[in-house]
C-alpha cells in the first residue's frame, strides 16, 4: 500500500461548513458526538441499507446483472433506481473464498451512502479509520469475522470520487431462497466488509 | 408529542411517515446539531423558527426552490447564524475552522486520519 493516493477531490463547501460545526461544538463540549450519532442512526433507515441489500441480492440471482455490476456499479445501481446524487463513481468489489474485500475512509466519513444509508459511528472513528489499514485481520475479529490465513484480505479507501460495495459471497443453504429473503440475509457490515452475510438461520438485524 | 416533535411538525420538513427524511449525510447530521444545541438549552424552537423561517423566506424571495436540498442549505445558514448570535461560536471561529478542515482534505495522505493542523 505504498503509493501515493491522495484525496484530491475537495468536499462540497457546504460539507466544510457542517463538518467545521460539528468539529467546534464537540470540541467545546456543547454537542457529545455518541448523543449526535445516536441521532443521526434514527434516520439510517430511511435511504439504506435496504438499497444495497437488493443490489446485492440481485447480484446472487441474475449472473447478467452480477456482470453489469461489476464492471460499472454505479450505472447497474442506476437500474434499480439508484444513484449517487453527488456523482461519484460506485465500485463493487466481491468476496470469494480466496479474497475478503473491507472499505473504509481513511480521510474522514465517505460513504457509499445512496446504498448503505448513513453510516455507522464506528466507520467515523478514528481507530477504525486507521487500524483497518494496518491490522485489518485483527479489525475483523473483533467484529466476530474470522478469516482463513489463506484468504487474501484488501482495504479499500474511499475518497469523494469513488466509493465502494463490497459483495459478500452468498450463504451455504440459501439456495432455494427468493430474491427478497436473499436480502434479508444482507446486512450493513456484510457490504462495508467487517462481517460476512448473515446464515439462513439468522435473522437479520 | 414532544416539544421537538410539534416544533418539527410546524416547521415542515421534509419527511415521510417515519420521520424526517434526508437525502444526503450532511442533512441530517446539521439537523442532529440543530437537535442537540435545542436539547441543551441553547436556544428555543422559538428563537430557532424565527431564525429559520427568515432564511426560508430570503430563499424564496431569491426564487430558491424548496427542495430537501434547498431546505437544508436555509437550515444549515440559520444553524450557523444562531450559533453567532448566541456567542456560541465566532464567525472567525467557523471560518478558521473551515479552512483547516479544506486544506486537511487536500493534504492528507493515503493511510493516515485526518487530522486538523491547529497551527494553520
């Protein structure tokens, strides 16, 4: 991970002004970030992660619609109805037995967010910010997801252009189920990659 | 019903049956702020409505639409206008600020937090 990949694009302006708020007030003790989120998370459920569950359960049933996705995410989202209403480029990276993807924004809080929603605190966090990136293994484990020491683990940082969607790999025992069960079995951490998709078995968060 | 709860209801936002609805994060994090500060006895919805309302009205006497974006580019300028007229914050202050978090972005590095440069 040594090349030079620098977030080049500039946040929105009025990105900077919500950010510069936010940034005094919690510093000056007048807003307690935990109490902000908490708040923030209320409304998670009104754009995604509902989005992001359908694409991916789609991805799992349609192989033809799996290839559009892959090769250009953000017009395959775009089918459903989707969009990045920022116009940044959505990309979709899948786990196999032999790679697990994990997405983070080491620069602050960038966010498939047209598809997962708003995010969770902890993706905002400083630790996970820069630990993901240099102890990813040890990142996943205390989200419970153990890895085989044979499987490939790769970061993907995202930045105001592009944006990632991780694929979980479909469950063991779903393969009778319907697109929208399918769904239910995708949560959030699935498709930021801390977690993999839920068993058959499981109910859905 | 709370006292948010109705104050919500009389300034109309955007919302569906479940709630308030945003389109992107930054809506709904100057919307949390704006909960926050109110929770914390920092202004009333009254002081805020009055603030507000008199950015909606700049908005539409610009021909500005009333879109959830628009909507929340008046709230976020009547959130920073309530924040200096309570002394809360200094428009130096946010200004200053802001500049540090713009030249962060253009300067960070891959691998690395961001991190505000307080000497800039």
């Amino acid at each position: 991970m040594g090349h030079n990949h620098k977030h080049s694009a500039p946040l929105s302006d009025t990105v900077l002004r919500v950010k510069s708020l936010e940034s005094l007030l919690v510093e000056k003790g007048l807003v307690d970030t935990a109490g902000l989120d908490a708040l923030v998370e209320r409304y998670e459920h009104q754009v995604g992660p509902r989005n992001g569950a359908a694409v991916v359960a789609k991805s799992w049933v349609d192989p033809g619609f799996k290839e559009r996705l892959m090769k250009d995410a953000s017009a395959a989202i775009a089918e459903l109805g989707y969009s990045g209403a920022q116009g940044e480029e959505l990309v979709a990276v899948e786990n196999t037995d032999a790679v697990h993807n994990v997405v983070v924004c080491t620069l602050c809080s960038c966010y498939p967010w047209p598809v997962l929603g708003l995010p969770p605190v902890w993706y905002k966090s400083a630790p996970y910010r820069s630990r993901v990136v240099r102890e990813p293994r040890a990142v996943l484990k205390e989200f419970g997801t153990e890895l085989s020491a044979d499987t490939e683990v790769r970061v993907w940082d995202s930045t105001a252009e592009t944006r990632y969607l991780v694929i979980p790999q479909r469950p063991v025992g779903s393969e009778n189920m319907s697109e929208e069960a399918l769904a239910a079995l995708v949560s959030r951490d699935s498709m930021i990659g801390v977690t993999v998709a839920l068993n058959p078995t499981e109910e859905a968060a | 019903m709370s006292d948010f709860d109705k104050a919500l209801i009389e300034m109309a936002i955007p919302r569906n049956d479940e709630g308030p609805v945003f389109d992107e994060p930054w809506q709904a994090q100057a919307f949390a702020l704006t909960v926050k500060l109110n929770e914390s006895g920092h202004f009333t919805w009254g002081e805020w409505a009055d603030i507000f309302g008199a950015e909606i009205a700049r908005a539409s006497k610009d021909g500005r639409g009333c879109g959830n974006e628009n909507y929340y580019l008046c709230w976020l300028a009547a959130l920073e206008t309530i924040v200096t007229a309570k002394n809360i914050l200094s428009a130096a202050q946010i200004a200053d600020r802001k500049e540090g978090w713009r030249h962060a972005n253009e300067h960070t590095e891959y691998g690395k937090s961001i991190e505000l440069d307080h000497a800039h």
